[in-house]
C-alpha cells in the first residue's frame, strides 16, 4: 500500500503547527516559567528556540522526508547497519511517556470545556476554583474517565488517517485560539496587580541562571513545546513530498509556536499576581489561575468555555502527532492496520496515563525520580532526558553523518545564500555542545 501523503504544504504547515502548539504552550510554558523565576528563563527559552530548537526542527523535518518513513524506518533507509536508528526506538518509548501523561493534562481540560457547558464554572464553586480543582485530580475515578475520553477521540482521530483526519482538524481552530489568547491577554493585563505578573515573565531575575537546573528545565521546554527531538516531526515530514521546501515551513512553526507560548505567558501571570496565586504552584497553575480570569470577565463563562474548547482542539492536535509515531511504525513493521495499531497503542498510552493520574490523589505519596510523583517523574524523564538526547542524536546525524551537500539538499538549502552554512554551523557544532554541557552540568559532571 502506497503510503499516506499530506494534500498540501498548508496541509503539512498546519498540522505540523497543530503538533506544536497544544498544552505545552499554555499549560507547561506557563508552569516550568513560574517554577523557575520567570524572566530569565524566558530568555533562555527563547535563545534555545532560536538557535537549537529551530536549526534542529529543520533537520527532523528532513530526515523524516528524506527517508518517507517512520522514525526507526527513517535512519535503517538512509544509513544501514548503522546505531543511529536508536534514536528511533528511544522516540518509540518517548511517545508512550508523553502521551502518558498529555492525556491526563487534556482530559483535566476536558472536564474544564464539560464545567463551563453546564455553567457550573461560571461562578467559583464554594471553597474556590483551587479547591474545587483539587478535589477533582485527587479523585480515583473521574479524572479517569475525562481521560479515556480524551484517548478515545484521539485514537478515533489517527484511525482515519493522516490527511483526513489530522490536517483537517488544524485549519479553523489554531487561528481562532490565537485571536482569543490575544483578546486574553489584552483583558489580563487590566486586572489589578498586573505589572508584578509582566515583571514577572519579562524582567530577568540573573541569579537565576547560577542554577544549573533551569537550563535544562528551558532547553527541555523549547524541545517539548516544538514537538522536537522525538520523532513526532519525522514522522510528519514523511508524508510531505520532496519537491515542497522546508526551511520557510520551519522558521513559520518555530515562530508561531514561540507566539503561542509568550501570549499564554501574557494571559495567566497577570492573573497569578492579581489573585495571590504563587507562581511555583506547578502543574495546576493555569487550572487554578484561568477560571478566575474568567469569573471576573463580563461575559467571562461564554470566554471560559469557548477558550477551554480551543484548548481540547489544541492539545488534540498535538496528541494525535504523538501517537501518530508508534502507529507509523508499527504499521510499516508488523504490517498491522492503523485501526488496529491506533488502538492497541493508545490504549496502553492510556494505561500509562493512569499510573500518572492516580499519583495525583491515592498514589500521591509515591515519588520516583528524586521527589517527582509519577507524573512528574515521566515529564522529567521524556521532556529534559530523551527529547534533548533525541535532539543530540539528529543534529549528529544531520551535521555529521551527512555530507554538507547532502545535508543542504535535504534542507532545501542549497541554494539558501550564507544562512545555510550559519544553519549547519548551529547543527554541527553549537547543538551538540550546548545540550552536552546542560546535561552533563545537571548531573553534576560540570
Ligand atoms: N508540542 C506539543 C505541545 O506543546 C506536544 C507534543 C506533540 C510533543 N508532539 C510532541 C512533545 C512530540 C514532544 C514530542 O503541547
């Protein structure tokens, strides 16, 4: 069977854009910068976009068209009986973590969009938003249940396939969700005590960055908030035919993405400051921040349930590229249908999931990697230690297993003028050493 085909470059723009922008930009950018002082980690998010992030997303762009198959597929094709399909086989596991625990997160959102339909979050339920969020994660059963449901639409979604499916469901919605953040944040920096939340995001705070931990939290988040270093990407950049140009697609999604997450920033730490909320309250930061926002609002329940159904759209358009990684694969592999692989797959993401879910409330007490609950522990392990290594490994394979000339030619860089060589100079060197010395800096080797 011919293998699928995105219908357009706009098809493969935007769901690659879909892929990107979802949870990570509002709900885990706006988390891991409070939890790690804000300004200054902003800087340095952005510096990782700007000369890792990008540089590298371009280069899994290409490897995955290059090749025209899944992510293990992609480096047996194109360099035989050589290690580096092992990236491959690490983005197969990765998939699993991330999706793990995204599906948690979307279903929480669900139940937010489901709140907001029957009116019940339009005003705070007695005790407050905070509470009334607590209650519901700590909860054996329900959070599960918003949580199959969401795998359940996830896998419905893959199951119809690439372009049907997938590009379909990014047209209309990722534009709408940009105007309403920005209408949002226009809205967030009037409340009062806005400036310390702007302070916040936009004033370095310096002594930060003597932490050597917070530069692998902001090289983790560009990583995780691009899609990049896990194979969700190659994947993507397999359906695309050779003579659609990449680089242009590239810089438009790094762009948009880092948008998206700089907005969202805009939106929820005015909101933190005015409501007293500290900016360290980690994953249920913007759970607890947003509703608020909304309360005060005129019209704020339509806003709030308007917004928390773009934001399902969203994190729906970036789980289905993550899922999409194990199905390509097992399709190709084990010649298993996409309904078959869609489902098998997802399900067992799901079970994962609810190790994660359940350590928020009965197995809250559980910790595993240093004192990370379960689902800190699969955030920490797919997002700062495999998505970064993932990224080391295609930047060596793009910067030193291809020649230049190939290395241009699957960029579509050849006739790019002098950037090219800025762009390979960025791959070869300046990726690799900037992720080996946050790593090795981080387990105390530096
Ligand atoms: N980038 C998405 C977000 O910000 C999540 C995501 C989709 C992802 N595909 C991925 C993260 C692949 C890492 C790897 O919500």
């Amino acid at each position: 069977m011919a293998r699928e085909k995105w219908q357009s470059k706009l098809g493969f723009m935007l769901a690659a854009m879909g892929s990107a922008v979802g949870l990570g930009n509002i709900w885990r950018f706006s988390y891991v910068a409070g939890e790690n002082g804000g300004g200054a980690f902003l800087l340095l998010y952005l510096a990782f976009v700007l000369l890792i992030g990008i540089p590298v997303l371009l280069s899994e762009f290409s490897i995955g068209r290059q090749a025209q198959s899944d992510v293990v597929g992609s480096y047996q094709k194109l360099a035989p009986k050589k290690p580096w399909f092992i990236q491959g086989y690490m983005g197969l596991i990765c998939s699993f973590l991330i999706l793990g625990f995204y599906s948690v997160v979307a279903g929480w959102s669900l139940y937010y969009f489901w709140n907001y339909l029957n009116t019940s979050f339009f005003n705070a339920p007695s005790g407050g938003y905070e509470a009334a969020f607590g209650t519901f994660i700590t909860n054996p059963v329900s959070p599960l249940f918003w949580h199959g449901l969401f795998m359940v639409i996830t896998i419905l979604v893959v199951l119809t396939g690439v372009k049907d499916g997938i590009e379909r469901a990014s047209k209309i919605f990722m534009p709408t969700l940009a105007v309403l953040l920005i209408m949002l944040a226009a809205y967030s920096v009037t409340l009062e005590g806005a400036l310390e939340g702007l302070k916040f995001l936009f004033q370095p705070n310096w002594s930060i960055l003597e932490d050597p931990s917070v530069y692998l939290a902001a090289l983790g988040q560009a990583f995780f908030s691009l899609s990049l270093g896990m194979g969700g990407m190659m994947t993507y950049g397999s359906y695309l035919s050779k003579d659609e140009s990449l680089p242009s697609a590239t810089v438009g999604i790094g762009l948009m993405d880092t948008f998206f997450a700089i907005i969202a920033g805009v939106v929820i730490f005015p909101a933190v400051f005015a409501f007293n909320i500290s900016p360290e309250s980690g994953p249920n930061l913007v759970f607890i921040t947003l509703p608020g926002v909304f309360e005060q609002m005129p019209f704020g329940g339509i806003v709030g349930l308007v917004f928390f159904f773009l934001l399902c759209l969203a994190a729906l358009s970036s789980s289905i590229s993550i899922l999409e990684v194990p199905v390509a694969y097992f399709m190709r592999k084990f010649g298993w249908s996409r309904t078959l692989s869609s489902a098998v797959l997802g399900s067992l993401m799901y079970l994962l999931g609810v190790a994660a879910s359940l350590g928020m409330g009965r197995w809250s007490d559980v910790t595993l990697i240093g004192d990370r609950d379960i689902m800190g522990s699969m955030e920490f392990v797919a997002s700062d230690v495999f998505l970064p290594l993932g990224g080391l490994i295609i930047a060596l394979f793009v910067g030193w297993h291809w020649s230049k000339a190939e290395a241009f030619e699957a960029t579509d860089m050849a006739s790019a003028g002098p950037i090219r060589h800025i762009w390979r100079f960025l791959v070869k060197f300046v990726a690799p050493v900037c992720i080996a010395i946050i790593f090795l800096s981080s387990v105390g080797i530096l």
